[in-house]
C-alpha cells in the first residue's frame, strides 16, 4: 500500500476505476464518420458539396473500391479538411451526409 494512502487513510477501493476502452464497432466507426463530414460539411455551399461529391463517386464507382473501416487509402484533396487520405467507409459516409444536407436545403422555404 502507498505511504500517503496509508497516512491518509484512503483504501484502495476510493480510487476510481479506469474504464476499458469501448470495442470500436461498424455502427459506431460508422457514426463517427458521419458526425466528422457533418462538421466539415455543413457549412458548404451546394458548388462545394457537388465538387466533393464528384470527387468521392470518382472513387466509389472504382472496381477495386474496397469500403474499408480504417485504412486510409483514397485521396480525396479538399479545402479546409485537414486529412487527405480518407477509408472507403470515410467516404460513403460522406456521400450520405451530403445527400442529406441536400435533401435539407431543399425541404427549406
């Protein structure tokens, strides 16, 4: 037991427990992705969005697109995204957050 523990009178069981790290899941990598292109996203305009989205279905309609959680193999070069390099799931999930914003800005007066 620690000197200052013992001086104290703190039993090992006050000190807080360290929570396991959660096991990282499809649903949530998935969620995660979705939330990171809603931030990045939501404040471009519809040329932007348009010119993201030609870029990411460039590479989503490749025959060797492989929609991978992590590996971080397809280049996708846009202003204000500090990464480059973004996973096949990365990249549909952006598609999906795009369609939605649109379908947003549509259903607005």
């Amino acid at each position: 037991m620690n000197i200052l523990k013992r001086l104290f009178g703190q039993a090992d069981e006050q000190q807080p427990t360290r929570r396991q790290p959660e096991k990282m899941t499809v649903p949530k990598v998935d969620f995660s992705f979705r939330v990171y292109w809603t931030k990045m996203t939501r404040t471009w305009s519809a040329a932007r969005r348009d010119a993201a989205r030609q870029q990411a279905l460039a590479i989503t309609t490749r025959p060797d697109f492989d929609q991978n959680l992590i590996d971080k193999r397809y280049e996708l070069v846009l202003e204000g995204i500090p990464e480059e390099k973004h996973s096949g799931a990365s990249l549909m999930a952006l598609l999906e957050v795009l369609a939605a914003l649109d379908a947003v800005e549509e259903s607005e007066p």
